[in-house]
C-alpha cells in the first residue's frame, strides 16, 4: 500500500489551516516523551489540531501503544490517516532496550518496585551474547500483566494490580490469562554491556526526554534501582507487531540463570518511519499554532 498522506517531517515549517487540503490527512511521527502515554500525546496534539483547523469532530489517533516509560516513535493519524493506522502499526518495529540483570520486578520494568533477586556474577557481554540468536525467529510469547492486552474484555493491567495487592503471583497468573501470541523477531543485537558495579542502571532515552511542558503523567510511578550496581545490557532488537520487550527482558533473563527486567526502552524505527526523522511534541504543537 502507497502512502499518500502528508507526512510531516522537522523540516517543515508551515501546516496549512485547511484540513481539506490534506485529503489523504497527515501522519506525525512523534517522538514519545518519557513518563507520557500514548493517551497523553494523543489529547495534546488533539487539542491544538482543533483549534488549528477549526474542527471539532476531527478525527486524531495513534498507530501502535508505547509504554509510558518508553521513548521513540509514535505515529500519529490526523484525518483520512486515521484509517492507516491498523495497516502502520502492522509493520516490523525497531527497539533499543536496556536491561538489568540480577532482579525483576512485577512489571518487568521500573513501574514496580524490585520483587526479587537472582544470582548475576555470572553474566558477562560474551554469555548475553550467546543467549541472543535462540530468540531470533518466530515464536510463542507471553504478554506481561501489566499490559494493555484485553482479558474478557478487561485491560490485563487492572487485572495486575488487582492481583498485585492481593500479593499473588503475577507470572502464574498471566500464563493462566493471557493467551500466548505468536510474535517474530528478526534480529538481536547486543550493542553495549556493563558489568556489576561498572556504571549506572538508567534510562538514557528517559532522562534525555524529560517533560517539558507538564504533562507527564503523575500516575506513572518510576523507580530508581540505579544504586544497586547491577550488570547491564544494551539491546537492539527488530521484531513483528505485538511483541513485548519487557516480555522480552524477562525470558532473556530466564535464559541466562538469573531474573532481568527492562530499564529504558525506545522505538527507533516503525516502518519506515525512524527517530532521526520524528518530531517533539512540542514542535508539533507549535506548527500547529501557525497559519
């Protein structure tokens, strides 16, 4: 299928107040700020595309839920795009995930506090290495609890924290919830390491997007393992629609003899559409405020 939307780029300087001269509608590539929803992104641009074209019932979505401590590449639908927006998310996306060793966490990322920990002296570059080629091609995977998955109609995330207060355990529950889907990823790159002690476990896409304009969501809760000094890596992955990095993290650990859970993540690449091109949200907002 041919893209025929107009698709904004930084380069731009100017968007037409005329919605009608935009047929096809637009697709923003986005760079997701970190603490932010997809939700959030939505409602902002939203607001200010209204107000720009002067159309109450416009049409705004996205292609493809990022977690909120996720960065990178959300594709926003404005107009005739919207109906792209199941055909855009179905293409292979890109990922560089950071990932702790030693200790998971409930949420297999730094939304939950730390619930346990595992031996880690063992893991070095070469045996992270090594782990990465058995999980290369299709396979089964089981989603994380704490997701947007739809259980009997319920998001699996209220499920989660539901399970999660009655303290039972979230894996047995999310193999007992969540059907398994059949994912693909195509290639796994280990791009850095970092031994016990060596540096800081952070997330540099996080605290290189810090919010700017207030809308973080205060409901989003982050928290900071940093001081423990635990063996980190550095991933690239490229893989199908519907596969979970955290989901990822946690079975690479499985693999290696230890826990692991997921430290900072960002979509580099949705298709065709990559980083290097996306635009903040602010510059969104603010060509949206020119006529």
């Amino acid at each position: 299928m041919e893209i025929n939307a107009k698709i904004l780029s930084p380069e731009d300087s100017f968007i037409s107040d005329n919605i009608d001269d935009y047929p096809e509608g637009i697709i923003i590539p986005i760079d997701k700020p970190y603490r932010w929803t997809s939700a959030d992104v939505i409602r902002k641009v939203k607001y200010a595309a209204i107000r720009h074209f002067g159309k109450k019932n416009l049409k705004v979505g996205h292609a493809g839920t990022l977690d909120p401590l996720a960065t990178g590449i959300l594709l926003v639908c404005i107009g005739k795009a919207t109906k792209l927006a199941e055909w855009l998310q179905s293409h292979h996306k890109e990922y560089v995930a950071g990932i702790t060793f030693g200790a998971t966490t409930p949420s297999y990322d730094l939304e939950k506090e730390i619930d346990r920990f595992f031996p880690h002296e063992h893991i070095t570059a070469e045996s992270v290495a090594a782990a990465l080629p058995a999980f290369i091609g299709e396979q089964d995977q089981i989603a994380p609890l704490f997701s947007a998955k739809s259980v009997d109609g319920v998001r699996a995330y209220e499920l989660a924290r539901k399970l999660h207060k009655e303290g039972k355990t979230l894996d047995e529950a999310a193999e007992e919830l969540i059907r398994v889907s059949r994912i693909n990823i195509t290639g796994l790159e280990l791009t850095g390491f970092f031994k016990a002690g060596e540096c800081q476990n952070g997330n540099e896409a996080g605290d290189a997007a810090q919010d700017i304009t207030g809308s973080a969501s205060s409901r989003i809760n982050v928290t900071d393992n940093s001081s423990l000094g635990l063996p980190r890596a550095v991933v690239r992955m490229s893989c199908s629609k519907g596969t979970y990095v955290r989901a990822f993290a946690r079975d690479l650990g499985e693999a290696l003899g230890s826990g692991a859970h997921l430290d900072s993540l960002q979509r580099s690449r949705s298709g065709i559409f990559s980083i290097d091109n996306a635009l903040t949200v602010e510059q969104v907002v603010n060509l949206l405020k020119i006529s």
